[in-house]
C-alpha cells in the first residue's frame, strides 16, 4: 500500500517538479531559493539524456567540457543546496484533489503539492541493436550537435528518413569526412528542402533499403553490421547517431495537458501546472534550452503561488 508521508501536512509541498534532468533541476534551483518548498521527483533514472552523454562542450562555464553525468550531479547538488527534496521515484499517476492541491503518485509513496512543474522530457528512440547501449558516448550518439565535434574527419553513419535525420546528418559534415544515411526504404519522409540540402551535399551519401543489424566494436564504435534487401555487410564507421524519433514522456498527465499527435505538449490545460524542458520542445532539445524552460516554468509558479495566496 502507497503511503502518504506528509498525512499530518495535507498541503505537503509548494511545488513538485516531475523530472530528474535540467529542465526539472533549474526548475528547482530557483523555486528552492524562492522559499518554495520544493519535491522534485527525479526518476529511478535520473538525469535525463545527459546521464546517458561522455563530455558535454556546449553548456556555458564549462570551457574544459564537463561529463554529462558530472553536469547533472552539480545540478542535483545545487538544489539541495538550497533546499530541494529529490527523491528517485517515478510518478504513476497525477490529479488535481481541489482547487489548491495535486495529489501526485509515485511507486512507493503519494505527495500533495499546491503546484506542478512538469519536466518529464523525451526520451531518445534507440534502434535495440544488441551493443547499441554498451557504445553510447563510445561513438553511438543521438545529439549531432553535442557529439559531431568529437568526429572530425571520421566516417560516420546517420540511421533515419526524417528532417532529425537530415539536420543531424548536415549538422555532422562541419566535421566529418564522409556521413553515410541508412534508410530503410527507398525515399525520405524528411521535408523536401531538407532532401534537396542533404542529396546534394558533397559529403553525404545514402544506403537505401539498408537496416542496421548491429554496432561493432570493443572500446568504440569501429563499424556496423548491415542488411540491405537480404544481403548482410559490414562496412567500417567511427559513429553511428541514431535519428528514428523521440517518444514524449507525457502519458501520465492526461486530460490535464494539450498534447500533438507525437505527444509532446503543446500547453497546460490546468491552473497550477507548468510545462518545462524537452516533454513540449522537439525542435531545440539542448541541456540549456532544458535548463532555460526551466527556470521560466519556477518564475510562473512563483507568480501564480503568490497570486493564489493573495486572492
Ligand atoms: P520522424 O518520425 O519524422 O522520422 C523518423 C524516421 O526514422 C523515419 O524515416 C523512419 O522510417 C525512421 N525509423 C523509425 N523507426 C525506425 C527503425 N526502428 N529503424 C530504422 N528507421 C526507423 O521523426 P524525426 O525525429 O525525424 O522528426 C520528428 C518531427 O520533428 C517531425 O515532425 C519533423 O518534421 C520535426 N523536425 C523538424 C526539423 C526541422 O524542421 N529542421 C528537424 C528535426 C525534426 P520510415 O520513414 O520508414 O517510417
């Protein structure tokens, strides 16, 4: 049985920030130094997708790069510094109990907030090669534009049809000697300038009708195992950066939110709940754009708590 562990505080807590990554973190740097009491419900997977990243070069102050797990343990360390309770829960279920309060469940316990930040983010679509987790940072990426500096004048290979696909492969020329698109039909469903800018482009070249059946290598990524229309290969590649899609985390929140028909929310349907970070942003997905919806989200809580407490 789930237990309510603020039962003597039927308010619990200013704010819960759904989100362990740098959108859900900033969120709580700033409503912690706010005085707001602040849950964040980080995950049992926190950290977002930079957890999952080696040396992160673009996140400003860091001009030796800083490890993304590095990055996220001085985010965590920042809000508690000022405050933030963060536990690693995944909530379940969330919903609005009155017109002050949200009862949000998590695996083992149930919380009262009188407001939401929802920082869930989006989860990359992996392709499920069997060594495809084992390389990621050992030149198996999903973010050209965080990773292709570390590929300069290496081959890489780009897995995908749509414009994420095109803009990382266009993304990777700045760098790469040589960017091969494997596709597994014979046409892009990318927009057509998007096509035209990558069919024409010097440095690319495109697998049709080709599936990616594995990664190899030991230490790094040394080459890929291929299918195209029954014939298996292995062709040799430094990189590989996965582009098939990224799945929303906005399931749980229902009615309570506007979602496309990918899922990403477009806004919040309920007072009291905000949206931050990369669950409604698929076009930038960058840490400090993250970091960025973050703190706007904690500046709108901070306003609507104190309109809520003077009316
Ligand atoms: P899309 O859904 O548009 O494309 C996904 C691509 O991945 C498709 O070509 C699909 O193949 C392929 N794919 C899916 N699953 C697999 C798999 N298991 N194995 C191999 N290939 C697979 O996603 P995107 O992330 O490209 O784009 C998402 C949205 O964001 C789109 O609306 C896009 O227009 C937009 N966007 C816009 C940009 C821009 O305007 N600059 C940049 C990036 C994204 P198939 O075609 O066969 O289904």
């Amino acid at each position: 049985m789930t237990k309510n562990i603020f039962e003597s505080d039927q308010i619990g807590f200013d704010v819960a920030i759904i989100g362990g990554g740098p959108a859900g973190l900033t969120a709580a740097i700033y409503t912690s130094r706010a005085n707001l009491k602040t849950l964040v419900l980080a995950g049992e997977k926190w950290g977002g997708q930079l957890i999952l990243t080696t040396t992160v070069e673009n996140f400003p102050g860091f001009p030796e790069g800083i490890q993304g797990p590095e990055l996220m343990e001085k985010m965590k360390a920042q809000a508690e510094k000022f405050g933030s309770q963060i536990v690693f829960e995944t909530v379940t279920s969330i919903r609005r109990s009155d017109a002050n309060r949200f009862t949000l469940s998590a695996n083992r316990s149930q919380y009262n907030a009188r407001s939401v930040i929802v920082a869930t983010g989006a989860d990359t679509v992996w392709l499920g090669l069997p060594n495809e987790q084992r390389l990621i940072g050992h030149g198996v990426s999903s973010c050209a534009p965080c990773d292709a500096f570390f590929f300069r004048d290496k081959k890489v290979a780009v897995v995908g049809g749509g414009d994420a696909a095109m803009e990382e492969a266009l993304v990777l020329t700045k760098f790469a000697s040589e960017v091969t698109i494997i596709h597994r039909r014979d046409t892009f469903r990318a927009s057509k300038i998007m096509q035209e800018r990558v069919l024409s482009h010097p440095k690319i070249k495109v697998l049709w009708n080709t599936e990616v059946i594995d990664v190899l290598g030991e230490g790094n990524v040394t080459g890929l195992s291929l299918q195209t229309e029954g014939n298996n290969s292995t062709l040799p590649f430094d990189g590989l950066f996965v582009a098939v899609g990224h799945k929303p985390n906005s399931q749980i929140f229902g009615d309570l939110v506007e979602t496309d028909e990918k899922g990403y929310i477009i806004k919040s349907k309920t007072p009291g709940l905000f949206i931050a970070g990369d669950v409604q942003d698929h076009t930038y997905r960058q840490a400090v754009t993250a970091a960025a919806f973050g703190t706007m989200a904690a500046m709108q809580v901070e306003k609507w708590l104190e309109n809520q407490s003077a009316s």
